[in-house]
C-alpha cells in the first residue's frame, strides 16, 4: 500500500508543474528518490514525468534528478588516469534516427590519449544502441564497474551499461526500458556516469535543453562541457549529435563557469553537407556492426565518416588536443587514417572483458567480413 499522504503531496506537486511552477532542486531529488524507489504508483510516476518534461526542466530539477540518481542508484568507481576522464553521449529519444555516432567518435578521441568514461544503454527509440554495437563488436558489457574502471586506466576507454543492474542496481533501467518519450529523467540519466567525469560533451533531444543542460553540469560539477542540438536542413527535426545536415546550436561551459552560445553549419569547418538518408542505420544488427568497422577502419571515407570525425571535434577541443572543432576534424582523419582509432578498439576489447580472447576473435571475424 502506498503512503496517502505521500501521494497527496506528490499530486499537489504535479499540479503545480501543470500551471508551469518550477522544482527546486531539492523537491526534484525528493520526487525522483520517490520515482526510484517505487515510493509512488506507476501513473502518478508517469505523470510527473510528462508534466515536468511539458513545462520544460530548469537546470535546478536536472541536477535534482540527477542527485536522486547517483546516491540511490548508481555504484561509484574513481579511475585512476594522468588526466582528466571524460563523457559523450546523447540523451536519445531524438527526432533523427542516425547510426551511432558518439561511440565512433569516442574511439576516436581516446586514440588520441583522451580517457574517455562512456555510459551508454541499449537501443530503446534507435535499432541499434551503443551497448548492443560494442557487445557485437567483442566487449563486455554486463560487466562490474571495476572492469570497465580497469578498461578505464589500460585501455583509455571503457563503458558503463547504464540499463544493467550492476551499474544502476535501484531502477534506472527497469524505468527507462518502460518509456518511449524524453524525459528528464533521459538527461539525468546520461549525466549519473559511475565515474562522475568533470568534463563532457552532451547531444540533447531539444534545442530548448541545451542551456539548462549545460547550467546542470556546471552545478554538478564539471569543469567544462559542450552542450549540442543538431538539426536537419531545414531545421525541421534534430538529432542529440552535432549536425553534417544543417545548424548545430552549441552551449559551451567555460572552465572559469562562464556560459556561451553559438552555432555552426558544416560550411564553417569544412564539411560537405550530408543527406538524410546517408547517416540512416541499417535494421539489421551485423549489418551495423560492420558499417561501425569500416569508419574506423578508413575503409569508409564518405558522410558517415565525416560526422564521425565531426563529433570527435568537440571532445578533442575540450581537452586542449586543438584550439577549434576546424582542427578537430582534420586531427580525427588522421587519426583514422593512421589506424590508431582500430588499435584503440582492439585494446578496449582486450580490456573490458571477461574473456579477452573470445572478445578478440569476435572481433577479428567481424574484421575478415567488411
């Protein structure tokens, strides 16, 4: 049975949301610890959700949500790395389907001696999730955080499942697994990374997320961040990716605490504008899997490429690997090109994993194909 006086307060504070009253952070953690905790039922749950996703979340319930996240629902590991660990991801539950593109772009960046702490989940609105490519691909992914910790330090990347219960052991997945829409709860989510990184690159669904996002982080903690909207060209749908379609809108946290906005098109860095229908993934898993491979192979040199190398950009701008994204580009082709970013892929297999050497043969096989 559930407490009557709890539901009362919950529902008086979801009919606030609904005449547009904003949270403080501390009665967003409240609610999200009632969330997690199975402390209200499903429709008033659900409810709040939407009600507070409708409104349009303030930093201050962000970092709320995200407070109820990590203290009640997310085991905690501190890698130990010459530098600073970093994240990108996407929130997910974008207008745009595309193939995956932050996980691409990651390898990427981590061959280029960035540490990067990936958390990431399998395909929920998308065909094809992060998870569900890297266990293709021959890494661990229902592993404990101490191995993907590990992966961390050895291999300079590695990723937590955030929809496994030894990541997240309370309820995160078991909700997310259960709704098809964007919530607050897909932000605070992706920011609830076991390793707590203090640097991070963010795709959102919404333009209207992208300071507010980037205002949370910098009252979580992180010392730098770059906050994205991609959008298609017209500007009629978006994607939690910079964009190789059309107009990226961009809010970066400076390492003093200073906020900027700006946007970019692919023309400013060099870029041939994609199509659609070029960045689609394919419904059939191998398939994707083996597309994935070819980027980082170099085999692939087309639209899929460029976006890869243009999400690459911002991560390795953020870590001071090239004063702007123009240079970010051209240093993630090389690194392509060179065959550092497959090399990086081998060892994160080598790595996170319970069984390196069946984790390598997959791989290799996989390799023997494309």
């Amino acid at each position: 049975m559930f407490d009557d006086r709890k539901l009362k307060e919950f529902g008086g504070k979801i009919s606030d949301l609904a005449r547009g009253k904003n949270l403080s952070r501390q009665e967003a953690r409240e609610m999200y610890r009632q969330v997690l905790l199975g402390e209200q039922p499903d429709l008033q749950q659900g409810a709040f959700m939407m009600t507070l996703t409708a409104k349009g979340e303030t930093a201050e319930e962000i970092a709320g949500a995200w407070e109820a996240i990590f203290q009640l629902d997310t085991v905690k590991v501190s890698p130990v790395t010459p530098e600073p660990v970093v994240d990108n991801c996407g929130t997910g539950m974008d207008e745009l389907t595309t193939f995956n593109i932050s996980t691409a772009a990651a390898i990427v960046a981590a061959a280029d001696g960035v540490y990067m702490a990936k958390h990431g989940a399998r395909a929920i609105t998308s065909g094809c999730g992060a998870i569900d490519i890297l266990e293709t691909l021959g890494i661990g992914v229902e592993c404990n955080v101490e191995i993907v910790k590990h992966s961390i330090e050895n291999a300079g990347i590695g990723i937590f499942n955030g929809m496994s219960p030894k990541v997240h052991p309370q309820a995160l997945g078991r909700i997310l697994s259960q709704i098809r829409f964007g919530t607050t709860l897909n932000i605070a989510g992706s920011l609830s990374n076991p390793a707590l990184p203090s640097y991070g690159v963010r795709g959102v669904y919404s333009d209207a997320l992208t300071g507010p996002v980037a205002q949370a982080m910098k009252e979580i903690g992180y010392k730098r961040a770059i906050v994205v909207h991609g959008l298609n060209t017209n500007g009629t749908k978006g994607m939690d990716e910079l964009s190789s379609l059309g107009e990226t809108k961009i809010v970066e946290l400076h390492e003093g605490g200073q906020i900027a906005n700006y946007s970019v098109v692919p023309e400013d860095l060099g870029i041939q504008r994609a199509k659609e229908e070029n960045l689609l993934p394919s419904s059939d898993r191998e398939e994707e899997v083996l597309s994935f491979l070819r980027i980082l192979c170099g085999k692939d040199q087309g639209p899929k490429h460029e976006i890869v190398c243009l999400n690459a950009a911002p991560i390795l701008y953020l870590m001071g690997k090239v004063k702007d994204f123009g240079e970010g580009i051209d240093r993630a082709r090389e690194i392509i090109e060179s065959g550092r970013a497959m090399t990086r892929l081998r060892q994160w297999v080598e790595e996170q994993n319970s069984s390196p050497e069946a984790g390598l043969d997959k791989l290799s096989r996989l390799l023997a194909r494309i």
